[in-house]
C-alpha cells in the first residue's frame, strides 16, 4: 500500500497510471470479498457484533476506493438501515409466487423488505 501512495503523490500520465489504478481496484476487490465472506462466516457462528464490524470496514473500503460491491454480498446489507444482515439472524429469507415468484428478504433490525423477481425459464 506505501508503495501506491508513493506512486499517485508524483504526475503519472498514460497507461502507467490506469495500470496503477487497475492494480489499486484490483487489490480492493479482494480484500472486500475476504471481508465479506469472513463477516458471514463469524455470522453463522453467532458473532454478530463482529460481522457487522467487518461489513462496515468492506463498505468503508469500497466507498473510498470506487469500487462496488460484489453482487453476491450486495444481497446481504440492508437499504435502509446500511448494516450488514444474516441469513436466520437478522433477516428472514421467503419465497413467494403471488403474481410473480420473487424472494422477499425482510430485515429484523428496521424491518425494510426487499423484494427479489425469479426469472422463469422458458417464458
């Protein structure tokens, strides 16, 4: 990482400087997928308190570098109220078929509900 900030402190033009940013976003992305994954492991076990920590650094992390969010995690925060939620924990998972099948995630901290349309195969 000191070696980034010592790069972006002096004018890099051209290709230099996107390969610079690739590599920043690059190195971001990971670290935001191991965060994510560690705070719903620690989740399941029951350390809640930690999840959310972690899951606030990842959104922290993505926040200030531009980088979004995998969409696998991005089901697991919540719209309303920004905390991370867990399956059985904090938020209740159902699947629907009124008019449509969707998923409809609610979480129990604010009790926000997202609603999740299933793409029917063959229609």
């Amino acid at each position: 990482m000191i070696l980034l900030v010592q790069f972006t402190m002096t004018r890099i033009r051209g290709r230099k400087k996107k390969r610079i940013l690739s590599l920043r976003a690059y190195i971001s992305r990971r670290n935001i997928e191991s965060l994510l994954s560690q705070a719903l492991k620690e989740g399941i076990r029951g350390n809640i308190c930690l999840a959310e920590e972690l899951g606030q650094i990842a959104r922290k992390l993505g926040k200030i570098t531009g980088v979004k969010i995998p969409k696998i995690y991005k089901y697991f925060y919540c719209k309303q109220c920004k905390s991370l939620i867990i399956p059985g924990k904090t938020m209740v998972v159902r699947l629907r078929t009124n008019r449509t099948s969707h998923i409809v995630i609610r979480c129990l901290k604010c009790g926000y509900i997202k609603r999740i349309p299933i793409k029917s195969r063959g229609r």
